[in-house]
C-alpha cells in the first residue's frame, strides 16, 4: 500500500484591505455595545450588593432590638410574647431571603434612626 502525503495546510490569502476595514469597523461595534452591555451587568452588580447590605443592615438592627428585648424578658423572668416569636420568625425568613437573593418585605424607611 501506498501512502500518499498529506497536502500540506495553507493559510488563506490575506482579504483585501477593504475588507479588513469592514471587518476592523465591525470589531469596532462588536466591541462598544459589548462593553456596553459589560458596564450595565456592572452596574445591576454594584447595585444588587449595595441592596444586599442595605438588607444586612435592616437585618442585623432588627435582630439587635430582638436580642435587646430578649435579654430585659430574661432579666425580668418573663416568656418571649407572640410579638417577639413572629419578629424572629420575620428576621429568620428575611435573612433567609437575603442570602437567597430574594427581596425583603419591610421598606427601610419604617424604621425611625433612634
């Protein structure tokens, strides 16, 4: 049996200068609306984690007045009221949420900076 060589691998010609302006021009836009699209998945990033710490926030000064009003029942000898049990039932499902990704139902401005 004969082996025949294989043809060799040739590059192809160069494209005529015309076309390396279209294709340079197209790169171009290709390019811009990529980094477009780049800067606004930016942007909704930036933003989703400055509403995650914003959530933080709410949650860790929630739980602080929940451990706050735990510690004077305590010191009073007192159960959790049902008040307290479905604030931390509360606290629990949003800081479930929070870590999930999924929206907390209480605004940030219904609680007063004391």
């Amino acid at each position: 049996m004969i082996r025949r060589a294989r043809p060799a691998w040739r590059r192809p010609p160069p494209p005529p200068a015309a076309h390396e302006g279209n294709l340079a021009r197209q790169y171009s836009a290709l390019r811009i609306s990529g980094r477009e699209a780049e800067d606004k998945e930016m942007e909704d990033i930036l933003a989703r984690f400055a509403s995650l710490r914003d959530r933080e926030e709410r949650l860790a000064a929630i739980a602080a007045d929940l451990r706050e009003m735990e510690a004077q029942r305590r010191a009073a000898g007192l159960a959790p009221s049902d008040a307290e049990v479905a604030a931390f039932v509360i606290l629990r499902e949003s800081a479930d949420g929070t870590l999930e990704g999924l929206p907390t139902n209480f605004p940030s401005s219904s609680r007063s900076n004391d």
